[in-house]
C-alpha cells in the first residue's frame, strides 16, 4: 500500500496541527537532559516529557525552556495526564540490564520502569500508534535473550507489530557507543514494505538475531546505510587544555598494560583514549588505537570516567576527558548549556542518547511510519 506523506500530514488532528504545523506529537519518556527530544525535533514537536532525576530536569529545562516537562516518578504518572502523540519514546533505566553490573533484569528495581511506562500507555485515552525503547545491549544478550522476549511479547499483546535494532554512535561520531532500538508500530496501520526486510540487514548483530530466535513475529526493521563520518576524536579534543602534571601523568601511564605501552610508542597518534580497569585484581589503564572514544559512561565508580593520553613533544601526559568534549562525542548541539559540576555533566551526557543517532532513525524510519500510522483507523 503506498500512502503520500502530503495526504497523511492533512489528517493529523486539527488542534496538534495548527500548533505544529508539518510535525507529529511526541512523548519523550525517561527523557534525562533532552537530547532526545532535540534529536527528534526536525520531525515531531515534543508535547509531553518527563523524568525523576531534579539535576536531568534542571539541565532539560536550562536548554529548553519552552518544551513540557514533568519531573516526577513513572510510576506516579497517569495515562489521563499525557496527552495523545504519533510516538512514544522510553529510554529506560540500563542498569540492570548492563553487562558491566549485575545484570537482575528486566523485572528489577530500575529498568523494571519500563512496565511503568507500558501500565501509562495502558491508561491512555488514545494508544500512541510508534513506540521505541531504547537500552543498552545487554538487553538482547543477557540470560539468552529472555529480558527481550518479556518486552516484545508485552508489546505485541498490546498490539503492536514488533522488531529491535542496534545502532552504534560510531557511525556519525567518534565514539563506540552501541544501543538497541525495539520499535513496535500499531497492527492496524498501513506497512509500508520499503521499510522491512525478509531477515537479518546491517541493522541486526549477532545479538538481534540470537534474540528474534527467541520469539515469534519479528520484524525485520530496514533503512538506508549512513555515510561514513566526517571526523574521529583527535578532531574534536581540545589540546589547548592544560594536561596533568608530569607527576600524575607519570601515576597514570605506569598503569597501562606492556602491550598497549608498545602501542603507544608505535601508534603515530597525538591522542589516545582509555578507562581505568580492573584485571586479575589490579588497576590498569587500558587503550584503544583506532582514533574513536570508548563508550561514555555516568561517573559513578572509579572507571567511570575517560582518560586521554595525549603526546606533547616527546613525551605523553593524560588528562581526563572534558564534559565539553563529551558533549561533542554525543553530538549535542554547540549551545548546549552544561551543569557547572564537572560530575552532572557527565552524568547528563553519559546516560542519553547520542543525538545524531535518534536524529537518524527518526529522518530514516520513525517519521515514515509515523506518518502512516497516526490518526489511521
């Protein structure tokens, strides 16, 4: 079936669309420092938001003074507040999900909020017709793909035709950041075909289709490839900021493992990121070569937080990554007014969404469907 988006935006109800002309409604739940919510602007106009955390609230209501928030616990929230949207967005909490904690799951004290924001739609007046959860890898691989199969049968008992993606950050920035998108779209609304695939694409690692093993009716999500990006971190650092001492660096370079010492000497690169680790019981200072920043993460222990081994003339010294530099590794815009505490800010940037990511998928995929499915019968 081949519906014309021109035709489709004429059917959006009158009263969102004298308001936003052009653009569909959005709820950003779990919304943190707003990344998303921008991200997804150039296509749907936010019309209800929310998250528990008062620091994520000051940091989303600084940058975006204009746009709805609601700062208060999922589980308080009723479907009769939240007003009707072409797109429910949750970026639920990852940690029991990460392969780096634990891993209680799906049914845990944190990412179990993800039933809270299923029990919210459930209220509501009108279903959003797109729905996306976002979470870490964890939430495929870990005990066999069970905590996935939870939510893609929740979410086709409650009608929606359901598939995951992943999508690494490391296609639009120079950072290793790969998350899983689930996306389930109304029974009822129009396929459009373009858009599916009969099995595994570019979209689907090893972990996506281990897990669409596991339950039935999986949709195979399909969209164009990205083009390579246009810089790598030794591009976005700032070497204009003081290093540590030689003292310190001195601290920190002797924690780096021989072969990555080797490496460095060997590399030809002026910057090179790593985290602190643990291994066989002792800290060391582990690297990587390929010009790409690992995974940002939220300061909460003592590896948390990224260090860069910078070459000055003939010798290396470290310092730890800025939060500005972290802000650009997640693609946020220019303007973006971080916390002044150097921990919120990263704590703001380590637990969102990379923006050029969910701008992607929404230009790529979600605005199509959207478009399709929201005021269809």
């Amino acid at each position: 079936m081949t519906t014309c988006l021109a035709n489709v935006l004429e059917d959006i109800p009158d009263q969102h669309q004298k308001k936003y002309p052009g653009k569909l409604p959005l709820l950003d739940f779990f919304a943190g420092s707003g990344l998303v919510s921008y991200a997804l602007s150039r296509y749907f106009d936010l019309v209800w938001s929310n998250d528990v955390c008062p620091k994520k609230a000051d940091v989303f209501r600084t940058n975006y003074p204009d746009k709805p928030f609601k700062l208060a616990s999922i589980a308080g929230i009723s479907g009769d507040d939240v007003p009707a949207a072409a797109l429910s967005w949750a970026s639920f909490p990852c940690q029991d999900l990460s392969l780096a904690g634990p891993a209680k799951g799906i049914r845990a004290s944190r990412s179990g909020l993800v039933w809270e924001w299923l029990r919210v739609m459930d209220t509501m007046k009108q279903k959003p017709p797109l729905v996306v959860a976002e979470n870490v890898i964890g939430l495929l691989s870990t005990h066999e793909g069970r905590h996935y199969a939870e939510l893609h049968n929740a979410l086709m008992s409650r009608g929606y035709r359901v598939g995951a993606i992943v999508l690494d950050a490391i296609h639009f920035v120079p950072q290793s950041r790969p998350r899983v998108f689930v996306i389930g779209v109304d029974v009822h609304a129009p396929r459009l075909r373009e858009f599916e695939s009969n099995g595994p694409n570019w979209l689907h690692p090893l972990a996506v289709i281990r897990a669409a093993a596991g339950v039935e009716s999986f949709v195979w999500w399909n969209m164009p490839q990205p083009r390579n990006r246009a810089q790598n971190l030794s591009d976005i650092v700032d070497l204009t900021i003081p290093c540590h001492d030689a003292a310190r660096s001195k601290k920190n370079l002797a924690l780096i493992p021989l072969n990555h010492l080797l490496r460095l000497n060997e590399c030809g690169l002026n910057v090179v990121p790593g985290y602190k680790r643990i291994r066989q019981g002792r800290q060391v200072l582990e690297l990587r070569f390929d010009d790409v920043a690992g995974c940002l993460r939220t300061p909460g222990g003592g590896s948390s937080k990224q260090f860069l081994v910078i070459r000055c003339g003939s010798q290396w010294r470290t310092r730890l990554l800025t939060p500005r530099e972290a802000a650009k590794l997640m693609g946020a815009p220019r303007g973006f007014i971080l916390p002044t505490s150097a921990n919120d800010a990263y704590r703001a940037m380590g637990d969102a969404v990379a923006v050029p990511v969910a701008r992607y998928l929404a230009k790529s995929l979600l605005s199509k469907i959207a478009a399709v499915s929201y005021g269809h019968p």
